[in-house]
C-alpha cells in the first residue's frame, strides 16, 4: 500500500491482497468510484461485517463507521428489527415481478410522511428515481430543459452528469466522456444558494424550463445547508415562471427529519426523490409527488418507466422496518444529541490542534471542511484543503474510525453510535487533526 509503514502494511495485509484480485476484474477494482480510495492516497480496506455503529475489515480491524453505507443505516449494520424482516420476507420468495402488498405498505408510509407526495413510485437507485422524475416533469410541461446548481449530484444519468459533485468532483471529472452534449445542451446551471440567479434564468428562459432539480440540502460537496430562505425562494420563482420545482431528498430523505428536508425547512416541491433510508440498506429508491403529476406515469398516463425489481419485496421488508423503527419515541432527538455532540468536540479538537475548518451540520449529516472560510456552494467547496483532508482521513482510519474518503462526502451519524463511541471518535481525532496540521 503505497503510503504506509510497514506495520500499516500488515495491518491491512488481506485487504490489500483482496484489492488486488478486485483490480484485475472490476475497473479501479470497485463498483462505485469513490470506494476507491485515490482521493486520499490509500487502498481501500475489504468489509467483511458490520454491526450497529461498527465495522469489521478481512483482516479484523475494527471501525466506528460514519459511511453507513453513505446513509441508508440509520439505525445501524444488522439491526434486529431489520434482519428479522428481510428473513421473514426471504423466505417468501426474493423477487416476484408481481405486486405485493409490503409495496402497498410502504408506500402508505411514505405518502403519510412526506408533505409533498400524494402517489409514489418505486425503482432501484437514486439515479433511477431523478431520472424518472426528469422525464415525467418533461412530459408534464412539453418542455426539455431544466435546471441544476453546480456541485449538486443527482445520479450519473446523461443530462444530469454536468458539474455534479461527490465522486465526479473527487475524482476530478466534473463531467464525463460518452455524454453527447447535444443531450447536457438541455442541462442549465445556476450556483447553490444564489436566488438572483435563478430568477435571471427564468426571465430569460423559463418558458422552456420543465422543472428545477436541488438538494435542499447539498450532500454531494460535502454538506451545504440551504441559506436563510433559500427554498423558499426557489418556490416562489417556480411559482411565479411556472416552472416545477423537485427535491432530490435521495440523502436527506428521513434522515434529516421524518418528513424529510421538507418538513423540516417547511417548503413543498412539487416532485420528491427518496432513496437510501427508505430501503433500509438494500437497494430501493422512490420519485413521488403531486397527483396530477404522478398520474401521467404509465399506466395512468402515456409517460413511460418499468423496472422489473421495483418495489423488490426484500428491499420493501427493509424499508418498512426501518421507518418503523424511527416513528419510536424520542429517535430524532437522539440522533440530534449524539450529532450536536460529535459536531462540538470536532470544533474543540480542530481548534486545539489549530487547523482551520468549517464544520456544517444538519441533523445526523456532518461535514468538516478544512478551510478557513465559509462553505455555501460549489466554488468555496473546491477551494478546501484536500490534502488536509486525505491526512486526517488517514489518521483516523489507523486510529479506527472509517470516514467517507473524499473531502465532498457526508459523515453520518445512527442511532447506535452512543455517547461513547462518539468519545472514542473524538480521541481519534485529535491525533487526525495533528495530522492536518503538519501538511
């Protein structure tokens, strides 16, 4: 491994022998590019189990976990109401093609949290979710282009592939080779957070606008919240050009709050993509939204879209167990309290090691820029100290704490991460911190 001590290099023997055998297989020997590890120097470590807030490597290296598989595990690796459920429902079968009523389930406990979804329907990935989303907004006003801010990740579909953030933007392709720019002429830009922007775009262009895509709250350059009033303007403009208005909640969907982003900054799109939590840690996403709109989807309507796992009912077992698990009493205000406290301590501990850092949160989503200025859209993000990052990331690994490895990525936070592994990740650190300080 190409930046470790010897020690290091036995610790992370079997790893580095399993990566091996991956890269002569699979392209970067991942199946998601940031898995990788390049952003910050290292190979990547192989899982082999994970449980409640840890997770263990093949060669039996403990972490503290805040990937969470980039959000879906909310209540933690393994959770016994979970398992229970997926067992249950495998041994019924894994896959139908047909409908059945754990879809009919869900969707019930979806529409029922969310304000702006009155039908839902299910696919597979987050990607699948915008995508449909697109073309059923498309559809619904005759119109072909839309709206994106920078830095904002909605899935590596073709027109939404236009400085999208997250792994696009750690592995440096802000966009990519094979997407014809006949199809990303119809993909307009506008900064995070910038409502004279958008209102300029639509005096000039609304009548061929379908539909303005965001992240209510930016979770692909690492962790922007919206500034004071932002949504609201975005739903005013839309309002007043016409134009459709969808949040992608596929990261802050029940994770931020039951009801979503939306609830919680009291603003209603008109179209809603969930993903991640609502699967419960399988695959399984949602678009949703108003009636009239949703009902131009096929069947209903002439706007087509098919997948032959949607609604899989393993993935509807999950997601059904894990929103139950969160209407408990008191889970929200948990995660609150663990994740204001994990925020405080990072902010004592960069500070004492004298390490400049923004550190944003929302909920149980987190962020430690390491910059010695605001971040609140795409241009700040790139100007943090990538190489601090990879440092500190590094460091915190070696000391047991497995971070997202790339500076535009969210820490997340579950309910089995308690008061005490958030001290342990504090310990940890302080040492990571020390480390960023030296470069």
């Amino acid at each position: 491994m190409s930046s470790h001590t010897a020690t290091q290099t036995y610790r992370y023997a079997q790893s580095a022998a399993a990566f091996d055998k991956a890269r002569a297989l699979m392209p970067g020997g991942v199946s998601s590019p940031v898995r990788a590890f390049k952003a910050v120097g290292r190979d990547p470590i192989t899982v082999r189990c994970g449980k409640g807030a840890i997770v263990t490597d093949i060669d039996g290296n403990e972490y503290i976990d805040y990937i969470l598989s980039y959000g879906p595990l909310i209540v933690g690796h393994a959770h016994e109401a979970v398992l229970a459920a997926l067992s249950k429902a495998a041994g019924r079968g894994a896959s139908f093609g047909m409908p059945t009523e754990a879809e009919t389930q869900l969707a019930q406990m979806v529409v029922d949290a969310v304000p702006s979804i009155e039908v839902v329907r299910f696919v597979n990935s987050g990607t699948e979710a915008v995508m449909s989303a697109i073309r059923l907004a498309r559809g619904a006003t005759g119109r072909a282009k839309i709206v994106k801010c920078t830095g904002c990740y909605h899935g590596h579909s073709d027109s939404l592939l236009v400085q999208a953030g997250s792994g696009a933007t750690t592995l440096g392709v802000p966009s990519s080779p094979g997407v014809p720019e006949a199809i990303t002429s119809n993909t307009l830009l506008i900064p995070y957070n910038d409502l004279q922007a958008v209102r300029s775009l639509f005096k000039e262009q609304a009548d061929q606008i379908a539909v303005l895509a965001v992240e209510p709250i930016a979770g692909n350059m690492g962790v922007v919240p919206p500034a004071d009033g932002y949504l609201q303007g975005l739903r005013d403009l839309c309002d007043e050009f016409g134009v459709l208005l969808l949040f992608d909640e596929v990261m802050t969907g029940f994770r931020v709050a039951y009801g979503c982003a939306q609830s919680l900054y009291g603003v209603t799109p008109d179209l809603t993509c969930l993903g991640k939590v609502i699967g419960g840690g399988l695959p399984c996403a949602a678009y949703g939204g108003r009636e009239d709109l949703m009902r131009q989807v096929a069947p209903d309507g002439p706007i087509y879209q098919a997948g032959t796992l949607s609604g899989n009912p393993l993935a509807m077992a999950a997601g059904l167990a894990t929103l139950e698990a969160l209407q408990a009493d008191g889970v929200y205000e948990q995660l609150e309290s663990t994740s204001a406290e994990l925020e405080t301590g990072l902010r004592s501990a960069a500070s004492d090691a004298g390490v400049p850092t923004y550190i944003t949160r929302v909920g149980s989503m987190l962020c430690v820029f390491f910059s010695d200025s605001p971040v609140t859209n795409y241009e700040q993000a790139l100007a943090c100290r990538t190489d601090r990052f990879a440092a500190f990331f590094g460091a915190m690994l070696d000391g047991g704490v497995m971070l997202a490895p790339a500076q535009y990525e969210a820490w997340f936070v579950s309910t089995a991460h308690d008061d005490s592994v958030i001290q342990k990740t504090l310990d940890v650190a302080a040492k990571g911190f020390a480390a960023a300080a030296i470069v």
